[in-house]
C-alpha cells in the first residue's frame, strides 16, 4: 500500500512545533540571541545617553572658571565617578603625585598625558561594553538560521523519499519550517549589525570629545606649571634682592 505524507497546517506556530528537533534548538538559541541582543541596544542607549550628560554637565563646570583643586575634591567625594570626571580626576592625580615628588616639568607633563591615555581608553572600554556581543550576534545569527534551514530541507527531503507521490502540498511545510529559522536568524541579526553600526559611530564620537578635553586638560595644566615655575623664579630673586 503506497504511503502518503500527511500534510502539515502551513501557520507558523505549527510549523515551528513540527519541526525536527535540530531545527527547533536552532530556533531556540537565534530567538534568545535576539532578544539579548534587544538587551544590550537597551543598554548600549542608556549608556550613552548617561555619558553624554554627564560629560556634558562636567565639560560646562570644568570651563566655568572652577578651581582645578576644588573640582578635583568634588570628584573625590564621587565614588562612581565615569567619562570625562574620571578621566580629569585620574589625570590629575598623576600630576599632584609627579608634582610632590618633584618631577621635572617635562616629566610632570608627559606622565600626565600617559596617564589621561589610559584612562581615556578605560573609560571607552566600560562604555562600548556589550558592543562586540551585538557584532557577533550580527554576523553569527544568519549562520546558524541557515544550518537550521539546510538541516530542515535536508530532513524534508529524506522524507520524501519514502513518500511514492509527491506533492507541493507535501513539499510545503517542510520546506516552510525549515525557512522559519533563517528568517529568525535575520530577525536577530539586523537590529544587531545596525545598532553595532550606530554606536560604533557615537562611541567613535565620545571617544574625540574626551581626547580633545584631555588635549585642553594638558594644556592648561602645562600653563599652570609655567606659572608656578615662574612664581618660584620670581621669589628667589626677590629673596636674593
């Protein structure tokens, strides 16, 4: 008695419960991946959004005419100190430490900059944090959508060959369950590789407004040493007078 296929309901809800067991753990892990990658857009925004004020609110104090001891105290009392703040405050730590041991002006400056060069680069790094995740996900994702849908036709496939007449009918679902998983696995990737894209550009962003605050920093604190340097120069003549 020839076998005949019995004809799956093409909704896609019954398409994903009928579909072989591989195929569903790959629909599984690109359904997850997405809604993680969904995560840390959420938290990739905050963040940013967060930064900018912050430094924003610090640049517009820093440029006030506020004395650079006095915010260095104010950033002191900051435990969770980030961007900009924590770039000032790391900077010029460095530099009242070179200053008390009594390194050269050249010295006192050049350790300074290293110093805002780490702790610019620090500070990227925690705010691109997840950034790499969602590039994965991007570039994975469509991957292992196709396996799942290589695998589904694969299986389809094999079982018609144990079907003696064929049908589009028959040929349908499997090949439409198999689909499902590579139009989930650009349904994860997409958003993924534009918010990869987007943020890519404003860290890109952040990153020149702070090297160029550590530019200004340095320069303003290589006028203070000048400064010092010459108040000093002027006491011992006077003394010596």
């Amino acid at each position: 008695m020839p076998t005949t296929a019995t004809p799956t309901s093409l909704n896609i809800s019954d398409l994903i419960l009928h579909a072989s067991p591989v195929v569903q753990i790959v629909m599984l892990i690109l359904f997850l991946a997405s809604i993680y990658g969904w995560f840390l857009i959420a938290k990739l925004e905050m963040a940013f959004r967060k930064s900018n004020q912050q430094d924003n609110s610090f640049e517009k104090i820093f440029w006030s005419g506020a004395d650079l001891k006095t915010l260095y105290k104010n950033a002191q009392t900051h435990p969770h100190r980030q961007g900009i703040e924590s770039v000032f405050y790391e900077g010029f730590t460095e530099f009242l430490k070179l200053k008390k041991r009594q390194a050269s002006r050249e010295d006192t400056i050049s350790g300074t900059e290293r110093m805002l060069r780490v702790s610019l680069s620090r500070e990227q790094n925690v705010l691109e944090h997840g950034a790499s995740t969602l590039a994965s996900i991007g570039s994975v994702s469509p991957y292992v959508g196709l396996f799942g849908t290589v695998w589904g036709i694969m299986n389809a496939f094999i079982g018609l060959a144990q079907v003696e007449q064929v049908t589009l009918a028959t040929v349908a679902p499997g090949i439409a369950e198999a689909l499902i998983a590579t139009a989930i696995g650009l349904f994860a990737a997409i958003p993924a590789v534009l918010a990869y894209n987007r943020y890519s550009a404003k860290s890109e962003a952040v990153y020149q407004q702070r090297a160029l605050f550590a530019e200004e920093m340095t320069a303003l604190l290589q006028r203070e040493s000048l400064d010092g340097t010459a108040s000093q120069s002027t006491s011992s003549l006077r003394e010596d007078a």
